[in-house]
C-alpha cells in the first residue's frame, strides 16, 4: 500500500494513496464538517461543506485527494463563514421539529449545525422559504418527507450504486429540485426495491421508518429468509421484535439487506402463533399439554417403527434441529424415509454435481463474485430470489463485468445484461450444450484444464454433435448469432462464474440441465478459482445444511451414502444402534407411498407441502390416506391443520443454532427472545427420550454440532466457539485448525480419481408441452417480497401492501388475443386443477408462456403444476406445465 | 422511435441526444418512451426522468402542432408583451405551458428571441410576428377573447 504524508491543521497525517483529504482527516480523528458524505459511497460535492483551505486555495475535501506535502487548515476565518452561511440556507429550508422527529439526537444537520454555532439570530435574517411537500407515505415500511431532505444525494446514490436500482434521481432544477422517482410518482409505485438502504443512509429526518421503535437491546444473528445468510443484529423491545440491521463485518452482505431481512419480521411475533401443542379429539384440533401430546406422539409412534414411517425436516430449521430428526427416523424408527424440501430445488445440483465434481455444492463465494468479469446467470432471477447476490452481479457489472442472463422471462437483470438469451423453458440442455459446442467449434477450449483436470472429454464432444447451433437455434429458439456471440463472451472473458437457480433444476431433466452446467464451466476451465465456478443458487436459509445434516434418504450426516457399508458401520458405532441399509423414500415418493398405505404415519417440520409441493391435490389426498401426522411449526398452516398432533416450534429468534448458507458457510443463530414454543431440537429429543431411545441426551445445539463434528467430516472443525468470529466457517473444514474452504476444487476434484466428470447428454423435452386444450406454458418462481409458502411473509402486513395477492404474468399479445386487461381477474387451469388469479399484462412473458408464484394460500399455483419426476433426483416439474387462461 | 433510437448507439452518454430526438420526432417526451429510452440506454428510468426534468428543453405533455412562444424579454416587456400575452392567452384559451385540446396550438413564453426591434414579438413555430398589437393578434389567432376571462 503506497502511503502519502500530508500535514492537516499543522498535525502530520499518513494515509493511503487515493484517499480523499476528508477520508484522511475523519480517519485521524479530524472533524470536517460535512452532510453528503458516506463513506460506502463515492464523492459527490454537493453539500459544499467540506472546503478547506490547501496552500492557500479552498478546496472541497471530499473531493480532493491527498498529496505529499499538502498543507491543509480545516478552520479559517473564510471557511467558516462560508461554512456558515451555506448551512443557514439549509436551515432556512428545514422544518424546526427537531423534538418530535425520529432522527433526533441522531441527525447530521443538527450536528453540523451545532458544530459551526449557527444561532437563531443568525437565521433570523433569511426570508423563511420552506418547502411544501406532501410526505410520500406510499411504501409501507418508511416515510418519505421531502420537506427535510437536504439534497445530500445520498439516497440517490445509495440506490445507484449500492443497491443498482436506482428508482430514485434528482429532478427538476433550481428551487424546484426534488428527490424524485420516475413522473415524481410514490416510492410504492416506481421499481423501489423496499430495501432501505437509503433510509438507513439519510442523515436527516426526510427517511423514517414508519412506527420507529428503538431497539433496547440487539443480538446478532443469521436471517431466516433466503440461501444468501445475512448477518443482522435483530433487535428487541422486551419480547418483542422489533427492528433488523445489517452487520457491516460480514463477508456476506457488509451489512446489506433486503426488504425481507430488514422489514419481514413481524412473523415472530405473530398473534396467530401456536403456542400449545394440539391434539386431535372428535375430529378437531384443541390445546393441550406438552407432557401429553409427547407422550402420545411417543406411543402412537412406537407402532409405525421400520419403512412405514417417514420424516420430513426443514430447511428454514437449524443444522442441530435436522441432525436430530434424522437421527430419530434412522436410529429410533429404523428407516431412512427422510427427505425434505432441498427435493424440490437442489436436489438434481445434490445430483449431478456430486456426479461432476464429487460435491453438490457451490463451488465459490458470494464475496468472490465481484472478482468475476463474466456472468451467466441461467434459471435464476436473483435479484428477486437472493437479493444481496443480485447486489454483488450488479455491483461487479457496474465494475465492468459482462452479464448473460438466460431466462425466458424478461427478469429484472435484464435492465443491465450485455446479453439477454430468451430460451424456450426446459430447453436448457441443447442451450448450454449448444454453447458448448460453438466454443469448441471455435477452438476457445481451456485444453489445459481439459487435459490435466477432467475426464470424458472425447465421449462428451462426440454427444455436442447433435447440438449444432441451428438444431439449437430450432429448439431453444435463441438466434444462432446470439448464441455464438454468448459462447464467445462466457468462453473468453475470465474468470466466468455460473450461476443457477430452481430454473435449471425444477425439470423432468433437472439432473441433466445441472451436469450441462459443470460440463460447460469444465470446458472453459472455469473451476477451482476465484470469481468462476458452479454456483447453484440455493432457496432456503438451510438447505444446504439441511442436505449436509443427512436430511436426505440416501446419505447420512456429511454425505456419506446410507448403502455404503463402512459408513453403516460408523454411524452404528456413533448411535450404538442397528440401521437400516435400504435408502429411503424422497419426499415425492412418500406422499405417493402414503395414497398406496406404504407409509402410515409421517413426523413433518416445519414444511407446508400442501401449498409448495407441485400437484397439491396429489399431496393433500396422500396426507389424508395417513393414519397419524405430526405437524412442528410456528403457525397452524393448511398442512397442520390436517394434522393429528401440532407441536409449536420456535422460530430463528427463539433458539440457538446454525445455518449452512448457499456458500457452505455455517454460521451462528442466536436465541433473542423467550421461546414461544419449544426450540425444534428439543421437542425432537424429547419426543426421542419418551420412545426410550439413547443418545438424544444433548444439554445445548452446541452440544449437537459437537456430535455432528465427530461424524461429517466436512464438519470435522466447526464449534461453536471458532463460530463467534465474523464470516463462521466454509466447509469443507475437516479439523479444528483448518480454516474453512472457501473455493471447491482448487487442485483436484471430490470424484474417486479427482478429475472433474464430463458428462455427454441428449436433449430431452418437458414432459408436458402445451397443446390445444391448455395452450400456454405455465413457468413458476418467487417474488421479491415473499417467501416460498408465505408462512412468514404474509404475516407481515408491509409485505403484504408490497405484494398482495397472486399474479398472473401474461404477455400482451396473449392477453390482448384473450381479451384480458391488465387487473382483471383470471382463472388458470391444467389437467390438475384450477385456480383464479389477477392478470399482469408485461412484455416480461414472452409470447405463449405465463408466469405465477407459489406464495398463495387462495391462489394454490401448485394445484397446476406438474408432478413428472426426473429419474435421478425425483424433482417435480414445477417449472413446465400446460395451462388455459380464462377470465373469470 | 425505434427509427430514431436506431441512429444512436444506446450508451448512457447518448442520453440527451435521444432525448432530443424522440422530441423532435413525438412532440413531446411520453411515459413509455422515457421507459423505452432507460432500457436502451441502460440508464435507470429515475435518471431519465431525473435529466429531462432539469432541462427546460423537455416536454411531458403532448406540443400543439403550432407552437406559440411569446417574448417576455426586457424590450418586449416594455412595450406592452405582457398585454400580448394576455390577449394570446384569452383567444386560445390556454395558459402557459398549456396545449389546445384540439393540439393545434401550444403556448409558452420566453425570455427573448431576438429580434428586440420589432417587439412585442411572438414566435409560431418558425415564423417571427413582430410590432404586435391587441388587433394584429386577433388577426393571427381569430376567435373572439371571452371578456373578462381569467
């Protein structure tokens, strides 16, 4: 680091090359005076506050950087009263309601203000001249009054360049200037994002949150919302929850969030929590004692031991609460009929990447991505699903990278894409093969990495055969020359990151749209460094820790296969009991076993498959043919209800624990309230210890990690203790002095020899196309603002104004051919059932296809979808099914 | 507008320029036409909307195929423009930054045009109307002024 000495105010100061004058002096502990500066943002100049004097010149100190031998006096009799008047002015604009204001105390003009003495005398002198803005009260989570803001910009740039939304710029000019979004409409109504981090950043009272309560106390924790694990300090008033604020040392957002993880906590609390465990008598669920539903969830149990019993853990729900339920169905009910809802988002990633690359993990790390220089982000709408990864492309973009989205759906990476690949949906495999094969034909080939790191080259180019590009451009219906030109891009712009979502995996050829990921990333050597890779993008604040605990049928805690007799061996070492050696059911297959009376009693944890799982009605009668259900969860959802005994759990504010985020980081969640119900482990062991059962004796989560650590290797070093810092810890990270990993296969590949796997594929359609009864192409994913089943999210009011009710996206042309506007209610149909929904007109549908998400409750979308399973990881086709539109 | 943004290359330093152009072209800068220009130039629409704002230059509401600009500079004001104006106003029945609702007129006024000489002047569209009077504007506008009007 070069460093420069510069004197400011006769003291000498070193600093770093680059640094602003302003950045040198605030790090010395100098004060300049200043209202538009943030440090998270560049130099804007606007408040003119800053200016100091440097070899007899004024200058702003924001703006000027520091050079050897400056000379800078941060007070002259100039300055000041330049300083002075200048703050007057905006005074003399600012409405005096300092007292009822909630920035009080912790306002920036207030504090310049009394630095520079300004009196009431001194404004006195100013005709009043205070601007009339009705405060824009539109977004549901802050308040927007104009009347305070002080054009610092400091929104507007926070909008630009932290979160690449940029909803909001200044308009109009002079005396008129405003913070204005597009038309100078309501926040609500432009492409604000609701993340609040400009209200965060406003040094004044212009962003306030609605209802502001002060936080009496923080504890730092994980978010329970997406794969991305945000660090945040959730913060409490007694019992209650009450605010969310990023935590700046985190590698994973540096304090960054979205709407859910700074405004979606309201669940927590929800009065419409169960708080006593509900048994089933006379056909209706009423309250009863922990010690009598235990005892008979026990007892009801104790006959459904071996394969006529499933579990089903949860990905929102700790690594320690998964380990012990699974513990439970291999060690005490005998069987391996454990699965839960990664089978319908990762599981073909689980698949085929361990195929590839002998891990079925992403291969880098978030904080890599701004190292990337080209991106394809294919089946992934990232800035709606992940959101603080969406931030991190965006960022890297605005740095110069080259994006290639590859979506059917016009998403909103689109706005700043290079290239914008429409494929048709599930025609994924002749893409990405075809992409393949362009690179080859073209010789831009890593041969390199080919020849030394990976194994079945020749049978893979002899499959790309088949995938000349116009045979591609008929099937994708991506034009050959995009399709060269993308080949081009992702082959010679390095280091290349993948990245994917639920768009490669939920298909009847999951699987394979997966191994055509590795298979490309191989080819142009993009494995093993920094800002490349396969980065399957996963849904849940667990799921990967949910798959890394065993939560899985074929493979106990750390991946090691359950038909594997060595790895029989150990866990029956470990649990001292005798385990089965079958692999079990998936979730899919457990609800078809439940309608045939192979499976009579299923232990279900925090999952709604009544609303997630695809073909709803198939899984609603499956639950129905069970003799006994148990149902854990915070709230009485449309699967609970269906219950014979609901156990009330604890969300991730009430228990210790951890998640495993989508980049294999474990991380601590903190208990910051009193449990509402019983943390999930404990009501596991409990229910365990009343079978009789050993080992379930645990006193604390940590305790559990413990005997997860002694068994996973990828584990093999996380304790709670080397968890306290402020990253946790990537696995692989075999051993106590082992740092964590934060890039996969770096010199050699998972697989038995070490080689990553090429994989020659064919193309195989969706199993359902449209025809013409059910003409259009029904594609479903998630918004921005809500989450999965909704169990949460709508459950919390902002949310729901944000989003309130099901979509469908149609583009206009369909529409306008059906005779439905933009608003009007709609009634989607397939082969399986028929839902109403309100009608979205938006060129982001292109011609033929339609768009819903799950989130719903009087909406089911996934009474629609289709249940066609790939063959290898048994994911449903969520993501192809043939529908009608119809008005209602 | 696809003819037109098809002259530019779409780089956000272009932004101005277009705007310009799709003005030329629609008379005016319409909702779906900013929205169209963001997508092109990768701008976000609050910055487009934010850089047209600023420049006196832009309109958001459909121009009058005669646009009408009525001198207010120093010599015009002088000699009676604001009287000009006035009368312009009640034949047209449009204030300022107004369009007829038929689009055949719009009506602004400006600083100077020019041609201090001959004021009070107007300009329509290209044509410059100079030493006006009450009289000479009924000749150009036609219609009756609504006495005692606004």
């Amino acid at each position: 680091m070069e460093t420069v000495t510069l004197t400011i105010d006769g003291m000498e100061v070193r600093t770093q090359k680059g640094a602003s004058i302003l950045e040198a002096a605030l790090a010395r502990g100098i004060y300049i005076p200043h209202l538009c500066h943030h440090p998270d943002l560049g130099p804007f100049g606007a408040c003119r506050l800053c200016l100091v004097d440097v070899n007899g010149r004024m200058l702003l100190a924001c703006y000027t950087p520091v050079a050897e031998g400056m000379k800078v006096s941060t007070e002259t009799g100039a300055l000041a009263s330049i300083r002075k008047m200048t703050m007057m002015l905006l005074l003399n604009d600012h409405p005096s309601d300092c007292t009822v204001c909630s920035k009080d105390s912790k306002c920036d003009l207030q504090k310049v203000s009394a630095h520079l003495g300004i009196t009431k005398a001194d404004l006195a002198i100013l005709r009043p001249a205070r601007r009339e803005n009705p405060v824009d009260t539109s977004n549901p989570f802050f308040d927007r009054d104009l009347a305070k803001c002080i054009l610092c910009g400091i929104c507007v740039r926070t909008c630009d360049e932290i979160q690449g939304a940029g909803a909001i710029d200044f308009g109009f000019r002079g005396s008129k200037t405003t913070i204005a979004t597009l038309w100078d409409r309501p926040l609500a109504e432009s492409n604000c994002e609701s993340c609040g981090e400009c209200l965060v950043r406003c040094p004044v009272g212009a962003l306030v949150p609605k209802g502001a309560k002060e936080p009496s106390r923080e504890v730092r924790t994980t978010c329970p919302y997406c794969g991305v694990g945000c660090q945040f300090f959730l913060g409490m008033r007694g019992n209650e929850v009450v605010s969310s604020r990023g935590y700046r040392g985190s590698p994973v957002n540096h304090g960054e969030l979205c709407a859910k993880g700074r405004f979606g906590h309201s669940f927590v609390n929800h009065k419409s929590r169960i708080t006593k465990p509900l048994i089933r008598k006379d056909g209706k669920l009423v309250k009863t004692s922990w010690e009598e539903a235990l005892t008979h969830v026990a007892t009801r149990l104790a006959g459904y031991k071996g394969d006529a019993f499933a579990a089903l853990c949860s990905a929102k729900c700790t690594n320690e609460d998964n380990y012990v339920i699974q513990k439970l169905a291999r060690a005490v009910m005998g069987t391996n009929n454990i699965d839960h809802c990664a089978r319908l988002c990762h599981a073909p990633s689980v698949a085929g990447l361990a195929q590839s690359f002998g891990s079925g993990a992403m291969t880098n790390s978030i904080e890599d991505l701004l190292e990337t220089k080209c991106f394809l982000a294919i089946g992934t709408n990232t800035t709606s699903a992940h959101p603080v990864i969406g931030l991190r492309i965006r960022k890297a973009v605005r740095n110069g990278a080259k994006l290639i989205v590859a979506n059917p759906r016009e998403i909103e990476l689109c706005r700043i894409s290079d290239m914008f690949l429409r494929q048709r949906p599930g025609t994924d495999v002749a893409l990405l093969s075809g992409l393949a094969r362009i690179i080859l034909d073209e010789g831009l080939e890593d041969r390199e990495f080919i020849a030394q790191r990976t194994e079945n080259f020749d049978e893979f180019r002899k499959s790309l055969e088949a995938f000349d590009t116009a045979t591609v451009e008929r099937i994708t219906g991506v034009p050959a020359e995009e399709l060269r030109h993308a080949a081009r891009m992702y082959a010679t712009v390095k280091p290349a990151a993948l990245l994917y979502s639920m768009g490669i995996t939920q298909h009847s050829h999951g699987t394979d749209n997966v191994l055509a990921c590795g298979n490309l990333a191989m080819l142009t050597g993009n494995l093993g460094k920094p800002g490349a890779g396969v980065n399957p993008l996963r849904g849940q604040n667990n799921v990967q820790g949910s798959c890394d605990m065993g939560g899985l049928p074929n493979v106990f805690p750390g991946y090691q296969r359950v038909d594997s007799a060595e790895a029989r061996l150990k866990f029956e070492k470990a649990w001292g009991v005798a385990l089965p050696s079958k692999p079990g059911l998936t979730l899919t297959e457990i609800f078809d076993g439940a309608i045939n009376k192979a499976i009579k009693a299923v232990y279900l944890v925090g999952e709604n498959p009544v609303l997630s799982d695809p073909d709803a009605h198939h899984v609603e009668k499956g639950i129905k043919s069970l003799e006994f259900l148990v149902v854990q969860d915070l709230f009485l959802t449309e699967t609970a209800e269906m219950a014979d005994v609901v156990l009330p759990a604890t969300s991730f504010a009430e228990k210790d624990g951890t998640f495993t985020n989508t980049e294999r980081r474990v991380q601590r969640v903190r208990r910051a309230i009193e449990p509402l119900g019983r943390p999930d482990w404990l009501v596991t062991c409990q229910i365990a210890k009343a079978m009789g059962a050993k080992g379930f004796d645990f006193q604390d989560p940590a305790g559990i990690m413990a005997e997860v650590a002694s068994l996973a290797p990828q584990y093999g070093g996380v304790t709670y203790d080397r968890l306290e810092g402020p990253a946790g810890l990537q696995w692989p990270c075999p051993s106590k002095d082992h740092p964590g990993t934060p890039i996969l296969h770096t010199a050699k590949f998972n697989t038995p020899s070490g080689k990553g796997k090429f994989v020659p594929l064919g193309y195989i359609p969706p199993k359902e196309l449209p025809d013409d009864e059910y003409p259009f192409l029904l594609t479903t994913g998630r918004s921005l603002y809500h989450f999965h089943t909704g169990t949460m999210t709508r459950k919390s009011d902002g949310l729901n104004v944000l989003h309130p009710r099901e979509f469908l996206e149609i583009g206009p042309e369909d529409a306008g051919r059906l005779g439905i506007s933009d608003g009007e209610r709609i009634v989607v149909s397939s082969r399986r059932g028929k839902v109403e929904a309100t009608a979205k007109v938006t060129a982001a549908s292109p011609p033929g296809v339609v768009f819903m998400t799950f989130h719903f409750a009087e909406s089911r979308t996934n009474l629609l979808t289709s249940p066609h399973l790939d063959p290898v990881a048994k994911i449903p086709e969520a993501k192809v099914c043939a529908v009608k539109v119809e008005k209602a | 507008m696809e003819e037109v943004l098809g002259r530019f290359k779409g780089s956000r330093g272009e932004l101005i320029g277009i705007l310009q152009a799709v003005q030329e072209r629609l008379g005016y800068l319409p909702e779906r036409a900013m929205l169209r220009i963001a997508r092109f130039t990768k701008v976000p629409e609050s910055q487009v909307f934010g850089v047209s704002s600023f420049y006196a230059q832009f309109r958001f509401k459909p121009v009058g195929r005669r646009r009408v600009m009525v001198c207010q500079g120093t010599a015009c004001h002088v000699r009676g423009g604001a009287k000009i104006l006035d009368e312009i106003e009640k034949r047209l029945k449009i204030r300022p930054g107004g369009t007829t609702p038929d689009l055949e007129y719009s009506l602004d006024t400006v600083a100077c045009i020019g041609a201090c000489a001959l004021a009070p002047t107007i300009m329509i569209n290209k044509d410059t109307f100079g030493r006006l009077t009450q009289k000479k504007v009924g000749d150009i506008f036609g219609g009756t002024p609504e006495k005692g009007g606004e």
